[in-house]
C-alpha cells in the first residue's frame, strides 16, 4: 500500500525547492538584508544556512516558519501557505486548489 | 589624486632623481619633512601584522579533500550526493545529502572556522580543520555522556603512531554522525585482533583510499566541481560515458566485486576511527553491564546459530567475531535508539532539513541497492532477519521511485525488528528448506544473463531429454563417457556435474550419470547477501578469463570452477542461492575463495 503513495521524485523536489529559493533570496533582498543580517535575525548559528536555502538544498524547518516570515516582513499565514506549495504540493492543492470553499473556512 | 606615494631611497646611495626629470619637468614627491632614506615604515606594513587574507570559496586542497570524504562514504556504503555553493559573502559551504534529496550534513567556512551541522547533532560544531572538528564532537560527547567520567577514551590519531588523512578524518565524523554514533560505535580494535580485517589493517585501507590520487576522471570531477557548483553527481554521470569507454567487461566485473568487497572494511575503518575520536563507555567493555553487552552479544548469538543450522559449522563460526559482526551489534543499537518522534523538533538546533530522522536516514541505507548491500553485509542479524519471509522479499527495482524504496525499505525495518527476537528459532527452520530467498532484489537474473550473453560465442547448446542447456564447455563428451560405464573410474568431475544437470534440469532419471555429489564435499545454502553477490560476480569475471565454466538454463545458472572439480572433497565447496527473481544461481568452487568471500568460515 505504501507504494501506491504519491510523492514527488527528488528531481521534482528539487525543482521546487530551487524556485522557493529564489523566491526567498527575493524576499531578502526586497527588505535589503544579507545573508547575514538575515541569519543574525534569525539566530542562526551559521548564515550559510540561508545560502543554501536560497540554492534551492534543505528547507525551512516547521517550528521556525512563524519566525522566517517575521523576519522578512510577511504575514505568516500567506508566508506557510507559500512554504506549503513548494514543500508539500499536495497537500497544498487539497487544501487551496481544490476546494478552495475549504480553504478559505 | 590626492593620494601620496612616498618612495624610501636606499639608505647607502645618494639619491638619484634624474630620471624623475622630462625635460623642464620635474617630477617630486613630498617626503613630508622627514629626511631621505630615514623614515620607519609604519608597523602595520609588516607582513606579520597584516589582516590574513580572506579566503573566498573552497581552495583546491579543501574541495580535494571534501571530495574524497565522499568517495570514502560511498564506499562505505553511504549514499550521498555533494553539493556546494558560496554565499553572498563569498564563504564557501558544502552539503552531503541523501539520495532523496535531503540534507544530512553541512559544512560550511566562514572566518577561517569550519562549521558542521547535522540533523542529528543537538548544535553545529566548528573548528580550524577537521581534526578540530571531531576535538568538538568527542568532547560534546563526552559531556552528553554522564559515564564520560569514567570512560575511557582511546586516541588514535595522538599517539603519533597512526597517520590519518584529513578526509578519512572527516569522512569518520560523518560517518559517526550518519549513524548517530558516539555511543553506538561500539567496534573496540582489540576485539578484531586475530580475527578477520583487523582495525589497523581497516584503517590503513581507509588512509589507502584516502591518499590514493584522484584518477583522471576523479580529478576531472574535482575539476568541475570547483569551477561551478555542480553537484557530484551531475560530475559523476557526465564521467560514465567515459568510464565506460575505458572499462572491459572483465574489470567492470572484478572491479565492482573489489568495490563491495572492500566496503565493509571501509566501513570498518571509519568505525575504527570515529571510537578513536568518541568516546568508549568501559561499561561496553565490563561484563557487569548486561544492557550494553547485550547489544554487542546479539548477533553473534544469531550468526553462530544461522551457521550451526545451515552449516553445520557450529564450532568455527561460534567464535567468529569479526568485524563485520561487531558491527551488525552496532546497528542493531542503532535501531534500538531510533530517536522517539514525540520528541519536541524545537530541542534540534540544527537549521537543516527538519524532516530527516535517523529511521529515515538508516532506511535510506538500507533501501538503496548497492549501499544497502554494505549494510547488509555489515548488518548481519538483520539480514538473517530477511530470510524469514519467504516467498516475496522487498523489490528494489529501479524503476521504483527512492520513496517507495524508503517506504519499503521501512517495512523491512519493522521487520527486522519484530523478528529480531526470534532469529535463532526461524534460521533454524530455514535451514530445512533447500533454499533461502534472497533480499538482495537489486541482483537479479537478467543481470546475469546480460553478462553471459556477452559470451554467447563461447556457449553450445545441448538438449537433455528436451531441457535446454547451454555451457561453455562440452557436457555431451561427458554424459557419453560417464553413462557407457558409470562403475569406471570416472573423472572426479563427473559426480558433480551430474549432480549440477540433475539440479539444472529436475530430471534425474535422463540425466543420471551414475555419481553423487561425493565430488563436493558440501551443498549448502545460505541467503544471497552481498558476500554472495560479490562472489558471484567474481565467478563471473573469472569465467570471461576461462578460468570458470557456465551452464546455464533458461532460469538457472551453474558456475564451475573446474580447478575445484578436480581438487579433493576437503577443498571444495557446492553452494547455491535463489535470486530476486526466482532463478537460481549454483557455484562449485575452491574452499579458499569462498572462505575469501566470508561465505564459509
């Protein structure tokens, strides 16, 4: 049963991953932050993270969404919602696309 | 323009300034009151004084280095991919990911300090070079572990006696980390002496694989891979045409038998290495504390009774405590410490991929095909384990996608782990049957028959009662001689051959020629699991050599060996296996290459 499981090929993970890396890396530099100032907002022990994040390798971890979209002045739940299309494609689709009744109760 | 260079004259020589004249020009510079030849450069032009230089991107060494901690992790069996990139600040950053994608370390430079993160660190580590690195690792360890007090810590690489190369060190640390290790290490080098690939000769294979240099293509990689940000993979599949073109089939063959073979020492050799930088709890070593004991104990108990069953090789195999087994009881701790997935991901400091646990991490081991042979091969108990289901063991198949292999690979880890307790009973019960299925779906019959097929010059067909045959040799000659008298004095190749077509055919009343198998001294059967696969492989290569015999059917395969067909019971060995696939493959050989292969003792 496990196999019938849709998922997405790591090919089309990575794809998606390297477009929200390019969103992201737009998103800091609308607010005009490095990499750094961006990591030192974030506390993260090595900036490096963010430019791995924005070549498109890894993801943002969940309990730190809340604070990622803080830190780039977006509004959090559009922020989640865009992590979400990206990292989980189809959940986002159940949820936004298809019943789009739902998404907005 | 504002700007005034002021040029110090040599103090023995007048100064000259004729060459600063052009004509009624003259050309002066402001020595700003001080007399020639007399002024102190300031002590911020001494070099020693000078801000270092900002290094920008991984240097050639650094990338070469990094490079070969890959190469170590594939051959011991780690899947991975490498990736780099640089930030906006020019600072140069790596990660290992798995072959899903998923990062499971980065390494990264900034200021001159290495900085290594993993989801299965509790907070990233730094140092100047790699040997700091595992400085930190042992010593957070050592904290975290409340017996560090007591423990004791064995320092390989201080002693000034044992040289290890910068990548073998780090390829250990993420070797350590990968299988979430310090206190899970447990492989003490003085339990390998005497027995099997000790941990000196692990290590220095590790330091041979480390210092060997880059072959072209290697370096090729390497090339490219400092250049631009490609990912090694990406290098490595623009290599394989090229590979391919210089490659024979026979060393394709011989070479990826001496690639499995040598993993687990590899594998081995970074376990040897990490308990050199972590830290060894005496309690591993002290018979008083029966949980950690227990741990080591296991799979040994489950190998020597797989062995007594199947073998009957009771005796031998008790004491049989290589490495490879101390290593089956390290990654059963590993499944015994699977991190508790209530626990609260926040208490992760690591900024990487929040979503790669150790299951999935040691599912991905042990999903992937060739990897999962290492670990296979590594993991004894658990393989044994696999045996117990029969007829459908978990497929592989490359068409299958990396998540239904983890999705599978994660049942056969449920598996593994319900059965665990009751291995000692099944193996038993296995071992009546005549055959064992194999786990190992990646190795299937069509890959058998695409290697046979490249020698079909060199098979003749036969018809035995209507059952095709084809051999490379002549079976007709030898039935004819055999059947005419079968009380002569036979070649002593004949009982086993006519024990091999019987087995090939299923019809032994048109296919008797009077022997038995008293030419081989033994018919064991045992799971296909990587030693088997490898010597399967090397039976294969020495046949395009001529050295080895085919006969093959149109789903069995019979590899002779004929040195050992003529050679004494007590050297020989008959063993067979059943593929992913169904089909079988059958070997006669010499006792010593099995025992080389670690498929006897």
């Amino acid at each position: 049963m496990l196999a019938e499981v849709q998922k997405a090929t790591p090919e089309e993970a990575k794809e998606q991953r390297t477009a929200l890396g390019i969103w992201l890396k737009e998103l800091r530099e609308s607010q005009h932050l490095s990499q750094r100032e961006l990591a030192d907002r974030l506390s993260l022990d090595y900036y490096t993270f963010i430019s791995q994040l924005e070549n498109g390798r890894g993801r943002i971890p969940v309990h730190r969404y809340a604070e990622w979209a803080n830190a780039l002045g977006k509004d959090q739940r559009s922020f989640v919602r865009k992590l979400l299309s990206y990292y989980e494609p189809t959940t986002y689709k159940i949820l936004f696309e298809e019943d789009g009744t739902q998404a907005s109760a | 323009m504002s700007n005034i260079f002021n040029f110090r004259p040599k103090k023995t020589e007048p100064l000259n300034s004729d060459f600063l004249k052009d004509a009624d020009d003259t050309v002066e510079f402001d020595l700003i009151g001080c007399e020639a030849g007399t002024e102190e450069l300031p002590q911020h032009f001494l070099r020693d004084d000078l801000p270092c230089p900002v290094l920008q991107d991984w240097s050639n060494q650094e990338l070469a280095n990094i490079y070969r901690v890959k190469k170590l992790l594939d051959a011991a069996g780690v899947p991975n991919t490498l990736e780099r990139g640089i930030t906006d600040e020019g600072d140069p950053w790596c990660i290992f990911c798995t072959h899903g994608g998923e990062v499971f370390i980065h390494l990264c430079r900034v200021n001159n300090l290495y900085t290594l993160d993993s989801p299965n660190l509790r907070n990233p580590i730094t140092g100047v070079d790699f040997a700091d690195l595992i400085a930190e690792f042992s010593a957070g360890a050592l904290a975290k572990n409340p017996a560090a007090s007591r423990s004791r810590v064995i320092q390989l690489q201080r002693n000034g006696k044992v040289f290890l190369h910068p990548s073998a060190l780090l390829a250990a640390l993420i070797w350590s980390i990968y299988i979430n290790s310090e206190d899970l290490v447990m492989l003490a080098p003085e339990d390998e002496a005497g027995a099997g690939l000790g941990a000196d000769d692990s290590i220095n294979l590790l330091n041979e694989v480390a210092l060997a240099p880059l072959d072209a293509g290697e370096a090729t990689a390497v090339a490219h891979f400092m250049d631009t940000p490609l990912t090694a993979d990406q290098i490595i599949s623009a290599r394989q045409p090229e590979a391919e073109r210089d490659g024979t089939m026979f060393r394709d063959f011989v070479g990826k038998s001496a690639m499995v073979a040598s993993a687990a020492p590899i594998a081995v050799g970074l376990s040897s290495i990490a308990i050199a930088f972590g830290i060894m709890s005496e309690g591993f070593f002290d018979p008083a504390d029966d949980t950690e004991m227990a741990a080591l104990d296991l799979p040994v108990v489950e190998d020597s009774a797989d062995n007594t069953a199947v073998a009957d090789q009771s005796s031998a195999d008790a004491s049989r405590n290589t490495a490879q087994f101390d290593l089956a009881a390290v990654l059963q701790a590993v499944f015994e410490h699977v991190p508790n997935p209530d626990v609260d991901p926040s208490a992760l400091s690591t900024e990487i991929a929040a979503d790669i646990d150790l299951s999935t991490l040691l599912s991905s081991i042990l999903a992937l095909p060739s990897p999962a042979d290492v670990a296979l091969s590594i993991a004894g108990g658990f393989q044994d384990s696999w045996a117990d289901e029969a007829p459908a063991p978990v497929t592989f198949a490359d068409d299958l996608s990396p998540e239904q292999k983890t999705a599978s690979a994660e049942g056969e880890l449920d598996k593994a782990q319900t059965t665990r307790s009751t291995t000692t009973d099944t193996q038993i019960e296995n071992a009546d049957s005549i055959i064992i299925n194999s786990p190992d779906a990646a190795f299937d019959f069509a890959s058998v028959l695409d290697f046979t097929a490249s020698m079909a010059d060199a098979f003749k067909t036969f018809d035995f009662g209507g059952v095709q045959i084809q051999a490379t040799f002549d079976i007709a000659s030898i039935t004819a001689t055999s059947s005419a008298d079968p009380t002569d004095d036979a070649p002593s190749i004949e009982p086993a051959i006519s024990d091999l077509l019987n087995t090939l055919t299923d019809t032994v009343d048109t296919i008797d020629l009077g022997g038995d198998i008293n030419g081989v001294s033994e018919e064991v059967y045992k799971p296909l699991d990587i030693n088997a696969h490898a010597f399967i492989q090397y039976m294969l290569g020495m046949s395009s050599v001529g050295e080895v015999e085919i006969v093959q059917t149109q789903n069995e395969l019979l590899l002779m060996d004929f040195d050992a067909l003529r050679a004494s019971a007590a050297e020989t060995v008959h063993m067979g296996w059943v593929l992913a696939d169904g089909n079988t493959v059958y070997t006669i050989g010499m006792r010593d290459d099995y025992m080389e292969y670690d498929l006897i003792a």
